[in-house]
C-alpha cells in the first residue's frame, strides 16, 4: 500500500517494518508524522531520537534526522542534541520500559529542566520487544513473563509522573483516537518545553495474551470505551470514573525553558556581565 505520507516520510529501503500485526505502534508513528506534516515542519530540522524497544524501532523508519541509541538513553541523547543544536525540534520516540524503568532518571530529569523536546511514549504496558516482562506501567495484578502470578507493584501513571517531575505539556493518547492523538503531537512538538505524550498503544501477542484481553480489535474497543476526556472528567465523580482513563491535555505550565536559560549566560558571559 502506498500513500503520500508513506512516500515523503517514510525510508522505503527499511520496510516492511518489524512489528507483529496487530501492533498499536504503528498507528503512533504514522500519527508522529502526520502532525509533522500537520505542521510543515522543515524535515532538516526535526531530529527523532529513539531508545531501544518495539516503539523505538519507529526512529529506524521515518526519514529524518535520526539517532536509535541505546535502552533507556534516548532522552540523555536528546538532550545532548538539543542542547548543541536548539534551533532543531526534538522529538523522543520511546516505550514505557525505556522511559519510566531504564532511562526513569533521564525522564524526570529533563523534565525537572524543562528542556524543550516533545516524548512520544508509546506505552503499551509491557517490555514488547523482549518477550513480555512486566515493565513500570503494567496494572497491578496483571501478567507478564517475570509476573507469572500477577504484578504486585503498583504502577506509574506517566502523566501524573511527568507532571510531578515538572513537565510543562502532558498529555494522553491513544491508537483508537487516531485525530485526537495526532492534534496532541502536534501541540507537543509546538510547546516550548519538556513535553511528553503518553499514548496508549497496545502489544496484543504479549501484553493482550497474557492478560486474556482479545484481540487488537478488541484491545483497540477497550481503549474507545473506556477514555474519558479530560474537560469532561472534571464533571465527573470519582464512581463515574472507576475504571476509566483520562485522555486529552492533563497539564500545561508555560515555566521558563532550558536551552534560552542556559543561552542566557553564554551571552552575558560574552557581554562580560557574568561573574
Ligand atoms: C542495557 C539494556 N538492558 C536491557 C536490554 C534489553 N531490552 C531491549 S528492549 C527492552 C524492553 C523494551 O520495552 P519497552 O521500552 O516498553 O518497549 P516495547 O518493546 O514494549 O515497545 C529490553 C529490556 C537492552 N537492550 N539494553
Ligand atoms: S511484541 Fe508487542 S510491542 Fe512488539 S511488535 Fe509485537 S505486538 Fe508490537
């Protein structure tokens, strides 16, 4: 199948992509790069960094600037990146075992920075690409190859982590609101600091089996049934959201960034006015 948006941003000579069908991760990096175009973003300029994951496969994919690093690493090397090149918009592809387990200490702290980068979170709440382990946003009680009686940690909700960490645009996705999702990408990419979209992928040949969720489809139903707004969920009581998610917007604080912060003292370094 070919499409305009496959042609321009996608390197023909990587696919077919490695993904099992079904997968949600591919609906994310399609969203990824329809807000892109959304945006007419000059692609010499957009620079996509990935860790090391199913989700971070997407980096090896989309023709940009791109940089597959290392697990857990990609928000270490975005920052490197954003910081020797600002004028270049950042944007992290990563899953929830390589954001919020390995590279949680990278996460919040470019978020405690607020350097200006836009983290994709493809989070389908597992280690896909290894076989299933349970990763940080597993829900308690739920399965996973090293969770063979249910996980008995409690989970990360990444919005709320992000927040609490001081990001100053979060956000919730999903691969069922393909539009929705997109427009927050967007808003991402176009705020002007740490910004992490968690979007709720899903991982049905580990995730799903293990914890008798179905099939993609239904994986996907699940997601269209159970998403609250998050304009809406501020009506709503506590037993009208049992058992939901938020999605939308969920945080938004206009803190000074990083990189002109740090630009700041460079230039009253050279004017001589630093001590
Ligand atoms: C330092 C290091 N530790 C462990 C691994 C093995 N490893 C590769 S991907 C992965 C988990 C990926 O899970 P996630 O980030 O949630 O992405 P998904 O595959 O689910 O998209 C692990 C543990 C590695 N490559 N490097
Ligand atoms: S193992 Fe899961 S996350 Fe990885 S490609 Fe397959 S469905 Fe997607």
């Amino acid at each position: 199948m070919s499409s305009p948006l496959i042609e321009t941003y996608f390197r023909q000579d990587m696919l077919p992509h490695i993904w099992c069908p079904g997968c949600g991760h591919g609906v994310l990096m399609k969203d990824i790069a329809q807000a892109i175009d959304n945006l007419k973003l000059d692609r010499d300029k957009v620079c996509i960094v990935s860790g090391i994951g199913c989700s971070s496969r997407a980096a090896g994919y989309m023709d940009f600037n791109t940089i597959h690093t290392t697990h857990g690493r990609a928000i270490a090397v975005a920052t490197g990146i954003k910081m020797a090149r600002p004028d270049f918009q950042v944007i992290v592809i990563t899953g929830d075992g390589d954001a919020t387990a390995i590279g949680g200490n990278h996460f919040i702290h470019a978020a405690r920075r607020n350097i200006n980068m836009a983290v994709i979170v493809f989070n389908n709440n597992i280690y896909g690409m290894t076989g299933g382990q349970y990763s940080p946003t597993t829900p308690m009680g739920d399965y996973g190859t090293t969770a063979p009686y249910g996980s008995i940690d409690q989970s990360f909700d990444i919005t709320d982590l992000a927040k609490a960490a001081g990001a100053t645009f979060v956000a919730r996705g999903t691969v069922f609101h393909v539009d929705k999702t997109t427009r927050l990408i967007e808003r991402a990419i176009l705020h002007r600091g740490f910004s992490v979209v968690d979007c709720f992928s899903i991982c049905p040949t580990y995730y799903g089996r293990k914890n008798k969720k179905g099939s993609a489809v239904d994986m996907v139903r699940y997601q269209k049934e159970h998403a609250v707004d998050s304009a809406l969920s501020k009506t709503m009581s506590p037993q009208q959201l049992e058992g939901k998610f938020i999605m939308g917007e969920t945080h938004h604080d206009n803190r000074e960034e990083y990189t002109i912060k740090y630009q700041r003292i460079i230039d009253n370094l050279r004017g001589g006015k630093a001590k």
